[in-house]
C-alpha cells in the first residue's frame, strides 16, 4: 500500500518536473529564436530583403554599418551620451543613496519615491515633458538635452543598486570605524566606498546598458547635429528597410551579453535582481 | 580614581523612556557589567558612552572631561561588537591598525602595536589573513586586538562572546579576563547573560527598565539582592512571603500566609511584611526525622517529590509542600536516587533565608 503511494508520488514529481522542464525550453526558444533570425539574416548575402532562412553568406551589412557616416555619428553621440549621463548617475546617485540611508529627517521617504520615480513614469511622458522644459528654459544644444534625458532615467537605477549594497552593510562597521577615530568623510572612504563598490558598479554598468539602449526619451530629445544610435536606426528604418538593422542588432546582442557577464562576474545577477522568493536585497 | 563617570544620564526614544537618571562610575582597570533583560537600556548607555547617542539630560565624563556633544571619533573608547564588525576587505593586520592609521599615529609606532596587540592575542601568524578565513574566537580576539590597540581609555564589549557556542564561550570568558587584568584595560561589558557578566566582571550593574536596580560584587548580586527582580533576574529562588511574627537575639520569625513559619538571621520589627528568598541549593534534602541531629538547621519541613530533573553536575528536585506551595532544589549529583513520590525532609539554615531589602 504504502509503497503504491510513493511511487504514484514518485510519478508525479517525474511528470511535475518534466512539465516544467518544457515549459522553460519552450520560454527559452520564444526568447531565443528572433534573436537566432537577426543574427542569422545579418550575414545575409543577398541585396535585398529575401525569405528565412538566407540562401548566401556576406559581411556586407556590417561593412556598410561602419561606411555610413548618419550611423557612425549616431554610434560617437550615443557613447559621448552613455559616458557622461552614466558618470552623472552615479555620482549624484551614490551621494543620493548614502544620504537617503543614513540621513534621518522627516519626508526622507517621499524624497526616496521622488528620486525612484522616473521607473514608473512612463519614458514617453519623460521625454515629452523634458522637451517642453529644455524649450522653456533656452537649452537647445542637443548633447546637454540628450545627457539631461538619459541622467534622468539611469538615475533611479543608480540609487538603488547603492542603496540596496547600503542596506546589507551592518552599521556596526560604520560604528567600529568612528569609535576607532575615523571622521564621517574617511569612514565612507576607508570602509562604507570599498564594501558597497561592487554594488555601485553594478548600477553603472546596468545604467550603461539602459542608455545605450534607449529610444523613446532620446527620439524627443534629439537635435541636429546630435542624434543617438537607435534614433538613426529608427529613421533610417522608415526612409529605406535594409538588414543593416540586423548587424546592428546582433552586435547590440553581443555587446549585451558581454556586460551581462561582466556583471555577474563582478556582483552575481541573482544579488542584483534578488533571488526570487528568496530575495537578499 | 574614575575613568568612566555618568551622573544623571536620561535619554528617551520617541516617547519611550529608555534610561531614566542613570549614574555610575567605573574605577581604572576594573571591570564592570552591566547586566539585564533586553530593554532594560544597558546597550542605550554603552550607545551613550561611545557617544552613538546623546543624553537628553546628565553627562558622561571619561578621565574627568566631559563628553557632552563630542562625536564618537572625538571620544578614545575601544568598541568590541557582538558582531565583531571586522572589516572584511582589509588583513588583521589592517584591521588592528586601522585606528592608528585614524589617529595620525606615527607609521613605525603603529608597526610595532600592531606586532605587540596580535602577539597579545597569540595571532602574530595570522596578521595576512583575511577575517573570512578565521574562526569565530580567532575573529572576536582580533576585534578585542582593534579595540585595545588605540589604547581607549574605556573598552566596551557588547555580549563580546554572545556569537560563540556554549563550550568555546567559557572557555574565553576566562581567557578574556586574563587578557583584560593583563592590560590593565577599564571594561565596561553590556551583556544579558548572567554567566557572562558575573564571570568577566569584578563589579556587575542589574539593570531593569531604564534604572539601575543594584550594584554589587558578583557574589554580592546573588547571595545579596537588593530587589526581588535581582534575585529573579541572576540565578532562580524559592519565595516566602509572611509577616515578622516574633523577635529574639538570634534573629526573627516570619509566617507565611499559608501558615508556615520561618526563621530568619535578621532581627527584623514586628508585624512588617517581608519577601523572602532561599536559593534552590541552600535547601538540603533528607530523610524524614533525621534534621533534629543537626543543630544549625533551623528551618525543616515535610515535602513530597514532585520530579526529578537530571541536568548533569545537578539535579534540579521539585517539591511540593502543600497548598499549591512548590519550591525548587538543587542537589549536587553524588549518585543517590530520588524518586517521584517520595517523602522528604527539606532543612535549610536561618542565613539560608535572604530578605528582600525594599519591600514595601
């Protein structure tokens, strides 16, 4: 009797483990497979758009990637763009961070929703409104209206990856290093800066990403003769459709996956993401 | 002459009192514990002292000067967390020397602490070593090495062994002290573990609910407590409660309400009502009819065995006496058998019963 059980027991964990095993292969083809044709049809030979999959093998999207100039330009701004507004986040961020956590003063945590809520603001009202704002106060350089707009939607991130390496900081070390005679100032920079540092770095290299990637707040942003690489994608993709878009986007791909790396090496995603129900952070 | 010296020191979190008109001093290299229940504010004063938080009102003066409105790293206090708060990125080494480094001391000075604190603690071959790679005792005696190498006018230990486990504890409760004696360090160690702080201290503080509820040596704190929570709070008792019946030279009786009668060694006035308490291993337990032979047992009464509890060195015996009245005896482990039922004699001398001061 007993041994019935377990093995209809036993059953039904191989078919409950199963179930879920196809689950995951069929959710990692669904994710996997666009990304398997844009690679695919970017080193595809022939001159025009053809069917999956292509019959003949060529360099010549990525060749031509590099010889447009609206493409080059695009690339130089979004790194010029990408640099300064990341290196801007993470400054006021971290500053930010460590001042929301330790400061104690009343609406600290209005303040905390304030400096968060570009993440739930929609990034189509964000740049729409940064528009207006920029145009109202004369600042029509189109670099200084970029970084504006990308500062404002990496900053979030920026914060909170600090505060969430703030908060797994016992405030025993804090309280160790002044008690043995170190000043607020050499106390963030002797002990707060160097444990918190991987965290700190997480929020850039993260930031970095979401910039670089960035469309929607760049296409209202944009001014001559600054426009990002994936606004000149964008426009080049209306004017004329080649699978230059795809060498592009299979380069993204690669440089995606090379920071999602790098960053697992430095922090480890699940510390960055939390581990499901079992969260650190 | 006074290294640590609180006079009057309140301090209120929100609308919660936590320390109400607290004062103390500690005398150089003496030890002293404070000791309580959590809540009772003892780590809100050691907080105080290392100046973590500011008194509401009252001062704390370390050598005589005041420390009112000083920030903690303009104070020379040693801290030895629970945690041991040891900074993981940096060796022992770096870790010992990291106060020096605060203090601007000279670099060859700071060398050479460093070598006399680590050999102090007998970790001179560890100094490369990361903290992740030692053991919790390694780690608490490098954090104690941290502390004492900025040569901190008070040293305050926060449940210093609270984090090992029971074996290796008394173990370095003993080793501690030594270190502690050696050095000559003033200690002030917050701990709510009675074993703890009457082991480590020459003085223990009883606190409770914000005051200081005795102080005294420890066999002071547990043969002698002031206040029926000292007495509850270090070790366990038997309790009597009655009225001073009679009075003679030798001292004064006492009947409790269910009719027992007491004597006491204190000659105490008529008609007051006391508390009384006998420790569990002042009560010695006999055969019925045999106490008589023993002129300095005073106090003898008729009981039954209600469990028997083996703990090892010990035997925790329950008795029941009556009218809902049980008491609780500690008997030495000398092989002999009780068993539950069983009729008793349980005898215990007049100076076996304390009387609680401050009754009302």
């Amino acid at each position: 009797m007993a041994t019935t059980i377990r093995r209809s027991k036993r059953i039904g964990d191989a078919f409950y483990r199963g179930s879920v095993g196809l689950l995951l292969v069929c959710c990692v083809v669904f994710l996997l497979a666009p990304l398997v044709v844009v690679i695919a049809l970017s080193f595809d030979g022939r001159s025009y758009l053809g069917s999956f999959p292509p019959t003949s093998l060529s360099l010549q999207w990525y060749h031509r990637f590099f010889n447009t100039d609206l493409y080059m330009n695009g690339l130089w701004t979004s790194l010029r763009v990408s640099v300064l507004s990341v290196s801007i986040s993470l400054t006021t961020g971290v500053a930010a961070a460590v001042g929301l956590h330790y400061a104690k003063f009343p609406g600290r945590n209005l303040l905390l929703s304030f400096f968060l809520a570009p993440l739930i603001v929609p990034t189509v009202v964000i740049g729409s409104s940064l528009l207006l704002f920029l145009g109202a106060i004369d600042i029509t350089n189109g670099l200084v209206r970029l970084v504006a707009g990308h500062v404002l939607i990496t900053l979030p991130y920026c914060i909170r990856t600090t505060l969430a390496a703030l908060r797994n900081l016992p405030p025993s070390f804090i309280e160790v290093a002044m008690s043995l005679g170190a000043r607020p100032w050499s106390t963030f920079w002797t002990v707060t800066f160097p444990l918190i540092k991987r965290g700190i770095v997480a929020g850039g290299i993260f930031s970095f990403a979401m910039s670089l990637d960035d469309v929607t707040v760049s296409l209202f942003l944009v001014e001559a003769p600054y426009y990002t690489l994936p606004v000149a994608l964008l426009t080049e993709m209306r004017a004329n459709f080649d699978l230059t878009i795809a060498a592009v986007g299979a380069m993204l791909a690669v440089v995606t996956a090379c920071l999602i790396f790098l960053l697992d090496r430095i922090v480890g995603i699940d510390r960055l993401f939390g581990r499901g129900v079992y969260r650190n952070n | 002459m006074n290294v640590v010296e609180l006079t009057g020191v309140r301090k209120a979190f929100k609308d919660v009192l936590a320390l109400k008109e607290i004062s103390f001093s500690v005398e150089k290299g003496k030890i002293l514990s404070l000791l309580g229940p959590s809540g009772c504010g003892k780590t809100t004063t050691l907080r105080i002292i290392a100046g973590f938080e500011e008194p509401d009102a009252g001062s704390v003066f370390l050598s005589k000067r005041s420390m009112n409105g000083l920030r903690p790293y303009e104070r020379n206090v040693g801290l030895v967390f629970q945690d041991y708060a040891l900074f993981p990125h940096m060796t022992v080494a770096a870790n010992v020397a990291y106060g020096m480094r605060q203090r601007r001391v000279p670099a060859n000075t700071i060398k050479e602490r460093v070598e006399y604190y680590l050999s102090l603690v007998r970790l001179t071959s560890l100094a490369d070593r990361f903290p992740r790679e030692l053991s919790g005792g390694q780690q608490q005696r490098v954090a104690l090495a941290r502390a004492l190498a900025t040569e901190p006018e008070v040293l305050l230990l926060d449940e210093p062994l609270g984090a090992l486990d029971a074996k290796l504890r008394t173990e370095l409760q003993v080793e501690l002290k030594g270190l502690l004696r050696e050095i000559g360090a003033t200690s002030i160690v917050v701990t709510h573990d009675q074993e703890e702080a009457m082991s480590l201290g020459d003085e223990v503080i009883v606190m409770n609910e914000g005051s200081i509820e005795q102080r005294g040596t420890p066999a002071d704190i547990y043969d002698r407590p002031t206040t029926r929570f000292v007495a509850e709070f270090v070790g366990k008792s038997n309790w009597f409660l009655g009225c001073v019946v009679g009075q003679g030279q030798q001292g004064s009786t006492i009947r409790t309400e269910d009719g027992l009668e007491l004597q006491l060694a204190e000659t105490l006035e008529a008609d007051r009502a006391v508390e009384v308490c006998v420790r569990p291993e002042r009560i010695r337990l006999t055969d019925p009819g045999l106490h008589r032979t023993n002129g300095a047992v005073v106090n003898a009464f008729e009981a039954r065995v209600k469990e028997v509890i083996h703990v090892g060195s010990d035997i925790n015996v329950f008795v029941d006496m009556g009218q809902d009245r049980s008491l609780l005896v500690k008997q030495q482990n000398q092989g002999h058998r009780l068993t539950a039922g069983e009729l008793v004699m349980l005898c215990f001398g007049a100076i076996d019963c304390h009387v609680i001061p401050s009754t009302p």
